[in-house]
C-alpha cells in the first residue's frame, strides 16, 4: 500500500479467506526514492498535464511497479525457509487524482486514478494479484473511497473492541470507520478531511522538508481559530457520508482562508489544529457516542497533532498499542484482505461505505504471463 502521503510503500503478509484473518508480524516499510517521490508528486499537483503525456504516465508507472515489486520481494526474504510463499497480492497502486463527484469542473471528469500495473507486478513476483480495486465501485455510484471499513469492522471484531467505535487512518487524507452495536453492526465509513497532506506539502515548499517530524514545527506555533473556522464552512463538511476528497481538494481553500499570511510555524499549527477540527466534526456526525478510537496511519508520529485530538477526545483515543494491531501495517493488511475477497467473490465496498448502489466486489485479477518459479529471490 501507498497512501495519499506517497512518502513510500507499506507490504505485510496476511493469513486470510477474504472473512478470518490471522496477522503474521512479517511487514516492511520503503520510502520511496527521493526522485520518484517528486515525479509522483509533480503528477498529483498538475494531474490534467501528466495524464495529457504518455509516455511520462508510462514510466512512472512502471517505476512505482517496480518499486512495490521491490518491496515484495524484500518481504518475501523475511520468511523462515519452512514458511508458506504467499499465494496472492494486492497492489493498491498510487493515487494521483480522485474525484468522486459527477458535477466536477474537473477536465478529468469523475474518476479516481491509481499508478502502477497489475501484470507487471504479476510478471516480476511470479504471483497473481489483484488490482485496480476502485474502480467497480465508482461505476457502480460509489465514491470509490475509502475501502478500509471492511476490514476494519472485521478488525475490531477480532481485537474485541467495546462498541461503538472508530478507526482512524490519517494518511494524505483522513478516513473513518464506525462500527456500531449488536450481532449485525452498522458500520459508515467516509472521509474526513484533510490528513497530513497540506502539513506534508507547506513542510516541503516553506522548509524544504518532506514533513513535520513528530509536529516539532507545528509545535512552536499558535493556530489561528479565524483560519480554522473559515475552512471550516466549506461544502465538504456539511454533506453527510458518503464522501471522499482528493488528496488536493482543500489545496485551494486553505490559501483563501489566509494561510500564507501566518507565519510558518502558526500555518503548520493551523494546519494540525484544522485536521483535528475535521476529524472532531466527524466524530460528532455519527449515529451514537463512540466507546474508543483508534488512530491508525502516519499521522499517528505527530505529536502535536496526537495532542489536539486528546484535548477532544481524552481517554477514549487509542494512538499506539501494538497488542491489538500495528497502526502503521493497517493499510497494508487491508490490501491484502482485499485481495482474498476478490479472490473470494465477496463484497470490498457496501452502500454504507462508499454509497455504490449494491454491494460490490472490486479489483481484476492478473495472473503472470510466463512461468516462474515461486522462490524466494
């Protein structure tokens, strides 16, 4: 899994039929290498050009392929001798553009698009994998996001959480997950708002830094509560779930509000202070008052951040607590659960969770084009 952060790729391995599933603790983390990161990143912010060149949109491609190629099989050198070869992957790819509304000005139209083949990644590993696993759920009238609720309902289930509760995965872009009561729960899932995404990107053009490590600079400044409140009253937030963002939806918004007229260390507080008021917002929209919440993605390392949310929501905030799960594997394991559903023919997306118009099982499978030992490389 690459997230809306695209700071690098997260693969674990995940016993499961696409309903059971036993975690394995075999997970690495790459960053991706400081060249790609650019050449993904000058594709998100200018999404009409890139597309508009084919022969960039062919290369890339293959390079965030070859990366994740990489990754499994670095994954797959873990593994005792005596271990099971994984069988099965989900390759997420990498989101550069996602736009879920019909009524879009966008030249790109409603669609969300995710780098990276599925056959080549069959090619290279020598095992199937299921990919492009969004876009059955946007022609079914889905949003196409998030798909995590799945797993996470059946997550909370194994860990025996007290209901009703909430995952939270704060990547580029935040999404939730609420499970509610009973033998048969409610579960809702959308997104948020903004993550680390607009903290990631002032890092980089005021610091020249990729992100704010554990919220150190948000940490020295003051949020400005006009700025927060101003960006506060866009659409987005009156609209009810389902809902999903592009990672450079509030891009604009956020400089209208008056963001370049704070200080650098009082924007990124604002900032952080922004992406608490969004989740908290969230929290308050839900059906019944939330037992535990547990906190999930890259956003969980920010201190500042971590700190904000506390102030909200005291001891019912779970940040880290490996004993239940790995916060930072989370996606990963998604992936990898999606993958066996496919596999399985059960639904990865539910009107609830992304307002498709059935339950929908998502993704195509790619098998590889030649024979190839399954070993260990």
């Amino acid at each position: 899994m690459s997230g809306t952060s695209a700071d690098g790729i997260d693969a674990a391995i995940l016993h499961t039929d696409g309903s059971r599933f036993h975690r394995t603790d075999f997970a690495v983390s790459f960053a991706y290498d400081p060249a790609l990161r650019r050449s993904i990143f000058d594709a998100v912010h200018d999404p009409v050009a890139f597309m508009a060149d084919a022969a960039a949109y062919i290369s890339l491609s293959h390079a965030i392929t070859d990366a994740h190629s990489a990754a499994v099989m670095a994954l797959v050198k873990q593994l005792p001798d005596d271990a099971d070869m994984p069988r099965l992957i989900g390759f997420h790819g990498q989101t550069i553009f996602h736009e879920p509304d019909a009524n879009t000005l966008s030249p790109l139209g409603r669609c969300t698009i995710q780098l990276g083949s599925g056959q080549r990644l069959a090619d290279a590993t020598g095992m199937n994998v299921v990919y492009d696993v969004r876009q059955a759920d946007m022609a079914a009238g889905g949003q196409g996001a998030p798909l995590a609720p799945v797993f996470h309902s059946a997550l909370i289930a194994a860990i025996d959480a007290p209901c009703p509760a909430v995952i939270i995965n704060i990547g580029g872009v935040a999404n939730l997950t609420y499970i509610g009561t009973g033998s048969n729960p409610e579960i809702i899932g959308f997104d948020t708002g903004p993550g680390n995404g607009l903290m990631d990107d002032y890092m980089q053009s005021h610091f020249n830094r990729p992100f704010d490590d554990g919220g150190i600079v948000a940490a020295q400044g003051h949020s400005d509560k006009g700025f927060v409140a101003r960006v506060m009253q866009h659409d987005f937030f009156v609209k009810s779930w389902p809902k999903s963002l592009d990672r450079q939806a509030f891009a604009p918004i956020v400089d209208d509000a008056g963001l370049d007229d704070l200080r650098p260390p009082d924007a990124m507080a604002s900032l952080a202070a922004l992406t608490v008021a969004s989740i908290t917002h969230a929290i308050e929209s839900l059906p019944a008052d939330i037992q535990q919440i547990y906190i999930a993605g890259g956003g969980r390392h920010n201190q500042t951040l971590m700190s904000g949310l506390h102030d909200v929501f005291g001891n019912r905030l779970v940040i880290d607590d490996h004993v239940l799960f790995d916060a930072d594997m989370l996606e990963a394991e998604l992936m990898a659960y999606l993958a066996a559903r496919h596999n399985a023919g059960l639904p990865t997306s539910f009107p609830a969770t992304t307002g498709c118009t059935m339950p929908i099982c998502g993704g195509q499978l790619a098998q590889p084009s030649r024979q190839r030992l399954n070993q260990r490389v």
